[in-house]
C-alpha cells in the first residue's frame, strides 16, 4: 500500500492548463507494474477516468479527453502529474490521483484536490 | 466504450437487513470487474475486485458475484458505516469506465 496526495492550483482560468501533482510514499513510483492514474468526479456526478501511465512509461488516455491530457512521472521526485488544456467550466471537477494494479484495479487514492474551471 | 449501468439509483435499507447492488455491462468484462464505496468528501475505496474477491481489510459482509456483463454486489447485514455510495467499475477494455453509482441510504 501506497500514499498518494494530490497538489495544485485549485482555480484555473478558461482556456489555461489545469496541471496537478501526485506525490507518492510508502514505495518507489519506478518499482513494480502499476498504473499511475488519474481520475476525475464533478460535484454530485460520477467518476470518470482521465488517463494513466505505465511503469513502463506508456500512457493511456480517455478517448474523450485525449488531445488535451498529459500524464507524466518524475522517478526523481516520486511523484506523477497531470495536465489538462483549455480547460472550460466542464473541467470543474475533483480530481483524483491513484495506483492501478493488476491491470486495473485501483487500490490506493489521494485524497482528491478541488479545481474550479473560472474566470 | 463500454457502459456501467447500475440498479437501483437508490436503495434504501434498515439497518441489519440484506442490500443487493447490480452492476451491467453493456457488452462481456469477463471478471475483470471492481466495487468501490465512497463516503461524501472522501475518495473512493476498493471493496471487490476480480468480481469477486474482496480487497484487503474488507468485511465478510460484503460478497460479489458475476462475470460477462451481470454484477452483485451484496452486503449480507448493513451496518452504520455502509451507508454510502457505491460504484462499479470495468478494466476489462480501454478506456476504464464507472457506472453512475448506487446510493444506499438508511430506511
């Protein structure tokens, strides 16, 4: 079991980059064969999945989402990070970092960090 | 993409009593399928996965059964604590997808 905590703006302009951090402790981001996720819950709505990387380096996008995600990881920091362009008032969210294992199943979270899409 | 629909929206349950939850897919996951609770302000967290196996720390309350594309999820005697929303989920195929999650609320 993992610790992950989400970090980052929790207000961003229309049109700008959201861009969050997920800091990892309790075991290494480069060890292992996990998912390093994201995930995302409007206020009242469901979840939906944003995207992760592999700890090969591959990275899988929401199709819905994926011409303006990025995921990427810093093995020196042991943290993950996400971003997301021109962002709109849709993009107001919680969102959610992760550890996916075993193809999928997502075993530890953050917290989750409010970002407000306003101007 | 493959859709999560789950039934009933809400369920409303005494303490004590059996709460059942069903999760469809809209075409096979195999068992490549999770439960996830959620308590409000809190990230969700795993309660079975595999369809059927609970995830560590989980009460033996708390069973899953299924594969394809019909899921249950049973909590055997509520207690206080269960009352929550609760979301399922496919990895079977990209992209991951959630169904729009059961509320369990006290009767």
């Amino acid at each position: 079991q993992v610790q992950l905590q989400e970090s980052g703006p929790g207000l961003v302009k229309p049109s700008q980059t959201l861009s969050l951090t997920c800091s990892v402790s309790g075991g290494s981001i480069s060890s292992g064969y996990f998912h390093w996720s994201w995930i995302r819950q409007p206020a009242g709505q469901g979840l939906d999945y944003i995207g992760h990387m592999y700890s090969s380096g591959s990275t899988d996008y929401n199709p819905s989402l994926k011409t303006r995600v990025t995921i990427s990881v810093d093995t020196s920091k042991n943290h993950f990070s996400l971003k997301l362009s021109s962002v709109t008032a849709a993009d107001t969210a919680v969102y959610f970092c992760a550890r996916a294992s075993y193809g999928g199943i997502l075993d530890d979270w953050g917290q989750g960090t409010l970002v407000t899409v306003s101007s | 993409e493959i859709v999560m629909t789950q039934s009933p929206a809400t369920l409303s349950v005494s303490p004590g009593e059996r709460a059942t939850l069903s999760c469809r897919a809209s075409q096979s996951v195999t068992t490549n399928f999770a439960w996830y609770q959620q308590k409000p302000g809190q990230a969700p967290r795993l309660i079975i996965y595999g369809a059927s196996t609970r995830a560590t720390g989980i009460a033996a309350r708390f069973s899953g059964s299924g594969s394809g594309t019909e899921f249950t999820l049973t909590i055997s005697s509520l207690q206080s604590e269960d009352f929550a929303v609760y979301y399922c989920q496919q990895y079977n195929n990209w992209p991951w997808t959630f169904g729009q999650g059961t509320t369990v609320e006290i009767k």
